[in-house]
C-alpha cells in the first residue's frame, strides 16, 4: 500500500536514482497484500503486518539502488543476488536492472511474509542446523592454567 508521506519523501529528497527506486518499491509493494511502507530514520522502509520489518533503501543520494534486508539471514531460499551473511543487500543499477530482478524481489517478499512472527522474534542461539558457537573467551595458547 503507497502513502502519501513516501510521495512526499520522493518530492523533498530527489535521489539521483529514483525512477529505479519508485520500480523496486512498487515490485515489493506487489508482491503480496500485506506489505506496507514509510519513512523511518529518514529512509524509505518496506515492511509486512505478517512478519514486520523487510528492508530499507540505503544509500539513496549515490547513483543505483542500495535495498538493505535487515534481517536478511532469516530467508532460507536461493536469492542470487543478495549479498551478505546475516543482513544482505541487493543493489541495482537502474530500471532495466530491477525489472529483471522482478521475480527474485517477489520470492523475497512472499517468504518474508509466510515467516510470520517468527521474523519478527530477536533470534537467539544459532540457525536451525547448525552447531551454536560457544560464547565463552577463546582459550590462549600456551596460557598457564594452574
């Protein structure tokens, strides 16, 4: 759903990207009933009512469109373009870019939508499958022990 203060963001800001911005936005907002946006920390953010907050564009007064997945790590599916460990980013150059990435960028929201309020849980302990790291200080080498 658009609203009229990230119209107004558009307005007052003018990023030199914003034709690809205003695509990227209306491919997430599309992609599934729940999805909302609004400017928050200055920035335009994208969130479902299912599964909160989704994304962010960062970097948004530089050429391209930076969109920043906070809490990327979560999604388990096979996104080609996302980068990063645990929060990713997509970037995209322009509008041909975006368009192309269409479906990827749906995929994207239509998992973030199903994870529900488990997206929305601060993750504790490690990814289901693998082992947890331990938290205690790493042992030195040669230390004395006794």
């Amino acid at each position: 759903m658009k609203s009229a203060e990230v119209d107004r963001w558009f307005t007052n800001t003018r990023p030199p990207s914003e034709d690809t911005m205003r695509r990227v936005r209306d491919i997430l907002l599309g992609a599934d009933r729940s999805m909302r946006e609004r400017i928050q920390y200055g920035s335009l953010t994208f969130s479902s009512t299912k599964s909160g907050d989704l994304g962010a564009f960062v970097q948004y007064k530089k050429p391209g469109v930076n969109l920043m997945f906070m809490r990327g790590g979560r999604l388990q599916g096979r996104y080609p373009h996302l980068e990063g460990p645990t929060v990713k980013r997509m970037r995209m150059a322009d509008v041909a870019e975006a368009n192309a990435r269409k479906a990827e960028l749906a995929a994207i929201v239509k998992e973030w939508c199903t994870l529900g309020e488990s997206a929305k849980t601060a993750r504790r302990g490690s990814p289901a499958g693998r082992p947890g790291r331990s938290r205690r200080a790493p042992k030195s080498a040669g230390a004395d022990r006794s």
